[in-house]
C-alpha cells in the first residue's frame, strides 16, 4: 500500500525523462522479483507492460492485457 502510495507521489512529481527512468527502474523490479506488477500505479501499468514486452517478460504481468 505504501509502496503504491510513494510511486504514485513520483509519478505526479516527475517529468518526462525521470518518468521513462522510473519505468525502466519498476520493470527491473518485476523481473527481479522485488515488486509484483499488480503493485504497478494504474496510470502507468501499460507502459510498464511495453517495457517488459520489450524485454520478451511480458508474461511476468500475469493477466494483465493494455487497453487497445
């Protein structure tokens, strides 16, 4: 709950480039291990998933499907 509290809070703070970096740095979580994609703030969940599609992890979203 925290967690989604504190990357929520970055999101709204950031701009464009440290908004790609904090991708980025979730998408390296997930692959760890570290954080689960449901923990993933809604607004940026699709492109977090563009990330780890473009590594071939994908499937580490689990059901998750983007809006198309």
């Amino acid at each position: 709950m925290i967690v989604r509290i504190l990357l929520w809070l970055l999101l709204k703070l950031m701009k464009g480039g440290e908004v790609n970096m904090l991708i980025v740095m979730l998408a390296g979580r997930i692959v760890r291990g570290a954080t689960p994609f449901s923990e993933i703030p809604d607004p940026i969940k699709p492109k977090v998933y563009d990330e780890l599609k473009a590594n071939g992890v994908e499937f580490l979203a689990g059901d998750y499907k983007p809006a198309e």
